[in-house]
C-alpha cells in the first residue's frame, strides 16, 4: 500500500468509524467491547484489499454481518453463555424516547445473535430481505419467518414496545 492508499484508508476510518461502531453495537447485542472488537478485524480485512474495493462500507459492514453469524453458529455449537440476571428497569423520566432506547437495547440483548442480525439488516440497515438471505447465507422464507419471530419475541419481552414495533411489521 502506498502512501496515497494509505491516507485514503485513513480518512475512510476516521469519517466511517462511528457509524460502523454503531452498527457493530446493534450486531452484537449492546455489547460496546465485542462491537468495536467486530470493527476492527473488519477494517483488518478490508486494509489488505483496500486497492481492489470499489465501495470500502458496504465491504465492512458485509464483513461484520459474515463475522456476527460465525460468531453466532460457533458460539451456538458451544451451547448458551449464562448470564447474570437483567437489572431492574429504571423509573420512567420525562424523556420517553430514551426510555424506549434502553427498553430496546435489553430487549435485543435477549434475542438471539441471529434473530437480531435480521432485525438489524431488515430494519436499521433497510435491506431488502433477499440481499439478507445473501448476506447470512440462508433461504428469503429463512429470512421471513426469523423476522417474524423475532418480532413477536420482541413482543412478549418488552409489551411496552408493541406500539413502536406495530409500525415495522
């Protein structure tokens, strides 16, 4: 890589990385260490083939989803990761917005990593639901019923949500 390539690299990391973070965020169920974790080695890879990528993001952010779903199909083989009991919910401020954000982060940590890909490709990434199936390697009707599932699971875990996921479905 060349000095050119380089800074070229550079500037994409630094313009791209936030939102990139984000995303890594919604992947990984709210966890902000495995999230910047999962960018990392996406830009890792992405540095290697910097010259032959003609749209670097769409690159990353195809490396993470791949990245997430491993992670999910070997971390499904090793059986389900115990964890301590979820922390009582705060008292209702005046800001309902952020209420419903923090609701919607415990919720999706309760998904599992893959129904929670889905919602994040379908829903926050606004992927069509065949470029999904692509991404995670699985049939459109995969695609449809674990969206559909997820969703409803997303309902019986936080109700006061139903209003807000009324408008997705």
């Amino acid at each position: 890589m060349d000095a050119a390539d380089e800074q070229r690299f550079r500037e994409f990391v630094a313009a791209r990385s936030p939102a990139l973070i984000r995303l890594g965020f919604l992947l990984t169920g709210g966890d902000q260490h495995a999230a910047e974790d999962l960018v990392q080695s996406a830009l890792a890879k992405l540095v290697t083939r910097w010259r032959r990528v003609e749209a670097p993001e769409a690159y990353v952010r195809q490396i993470m989803y791949r990245q997430q779903v491993s992670w999910w199909r070997t971390s499904a083989r090793r059986g389900e990761v115990v964890q301590a009991s979820p922390p009582e919910t705060a008292a209702r401020d005046p800001h309902h917005q952020s209420e419903l954000r923090l609701v919607l982060r415990s919720a999706l940590g309760r998904l599992t990593a893959r129904q929670r890909a889905v919602l994040v490709l379908r829903y926050f990434e606004d992927l069509p639901e065949q470029e999904i199936a692509q991404v995670m390697g699985c049939s459109v009707g995969t695609v449809r019923s674990t969206a559909h599932r997820s969703l409803a699971r997303l309902r019986e875990i936080a109700p006061e949500l139903a209003q807000d996921l009324e408008v997705a479905t």
